[in-house]
C-alpha cells in the first residue's frame, strides 16, 4: 500500500489490463474521493458522485476495498 494525500494508504491488483480491486485505509478518518475505471461492488459507504468519480466515507483506522465484480467473470 502507498501513502496518499490526505492520510490514506492505498493500494490495487490489476489483472490482464483490468484492475481487480482498490483498497484504501483512513488514517485520520477524513472522507476520500477516488476515480475508477469500474463500477465497484455496492456498499452503504460508497457514494457515486458521476464520472466514474466516488466518494468514501471511512472512519480513522478502517479499510474498504472496492471489487470490480466483472473482473471475477
């Protein structure tokens, strides 16, 4: 995982061209707008804002990984 603005780690898996999944931890708790080439798996702590831009409402500490459920196909 790398160390982003705004105190989160990030990390991701691509496969064949496609990324698989983000993961990004909160460490100080602030919300998190990321840009995604898929539409993630639906979760009550992601918002779609459009343009494939998201925004993540994580507490400090927590993880949320975002899987790109057609790259399981």
């Amino acid at each position: 995982m790398y160390s982003v603005n705004g105190a989160f780690l990030v990390g991701a898996s691509r496969k064949n061209g496609v990324t698989e999944y983000v993961k990004i931890k909160s460490l100080a708790g602030q919300s998190c707008k990321v840009i995604l080439d898929f539409k993630p798996q639906a979760s009550q702590k992601v918002k779609e804002l459009g343009g494939h831009v998201y925004e993540l409402a994580i507490n400090k500490g927590e993880e949320i990984t975002l899987l790109n459920t057609a790259s399981e196909k």
